[in-house]
C-alpha cells in the first residue's frame, strides 16, 4: 500500500518550476469518476475546443430500428453503473451524455459514458434486454 505522502505529489522541474500533480493509483480509483468531467471541461477551454465532434455509427443504428424484431419496443434510455449518469433517451440529450459505439443487426449496442468513460453493453434479446457496463483506464 502506498504512504500517505505519494498519494498525492506536486511534480516540480529542477529549477523549481511547478509542473503538475501526480496522482497515485488508489486516490485515482476512487475520484476519477469526478474529476475526468472537471479535466476535459478546463482541456476543452484552455485548448478553446468546446465541444467535440460526435462521431456516431448512427446508420447501424438506425438499421437496427428498421428491422427491430424484438418482443419490446425500442429502448432509448441508457445508465452507467459506474459513476451514475443516466438519460432516458440518449439521442435527445444536449450535450450527449452516452456516444453510441456499435450498434448491429443482432442487438448489440455499445456506449461510452461521456462522464467517466465506462463502456455500456446492451445486449438486446428477443424476450429481455441485460446491460453490463465496464470502467475504463483510458484518461484521455
């Protein structure tokens, strides 16, 4: 288990310039979920980006809807289990709070929670729909 004192680290260059934080892997575990959304919002704003691009599959998608032939109708809500996000309909949210990954005939639609990056399987069956969602490393 890591000291207290690395939990933590101000990173310093060899003149005593402030270069950033390091943050130990078991602090991270437990506030990335809160602190990715804060990192990207400032990113964006000091690189003057806003929002990104949205870059959906979405013709898989609606290829999906088209040939729909499940006992239910279609579903649109979606829920992370990691950090708690959640829409009732994820194409109508402003700004998008799940991207849509995949999407394909058989009733598989994968999304990543723009929160905290975890990945949402939807695994579409003809009587009954289950859900796993699955934390991500990727900080970027």
């Amino acid at each position: 288990m890591l000291n207290k004192r690395s939990w933590v680290q101000d990173i310093y260059d060899s003149k005593g310039e402030f270069l950033g934080i390091f943050i130990g892997p078991e602090v991270w575990e437990r506030v990335q979920g809160e602190v990715l959304p804060i990192l990207r919002r400032e990113i964006n704003e000091l690189e003057d980006r806003g929002e990104p691009e949205i870059r959906e599959p979405l013709d898989d998608w609606e290829n999906l809807k088209k040939f729909w032939g499940f006992n239910y109708p279609v579903d649109f809500d979606v829920q992370c289990e990691i950090c708690g996000a959640e829409t009732t309909n994820w194409q109508e949210d402003k700004p998008r709070l799940f991207l849509l990954k995949a999407a394909s005939l058989s009733g598989l639609v994968t999304f990543q929670c723009r929160n905290c990056g975890a990945k949402i399987l939807k695994k579409h069956f003809k009587d009954r729909i289950t859900v796993e969602t699955t934390a991500t490393r990727d900080y970027s």
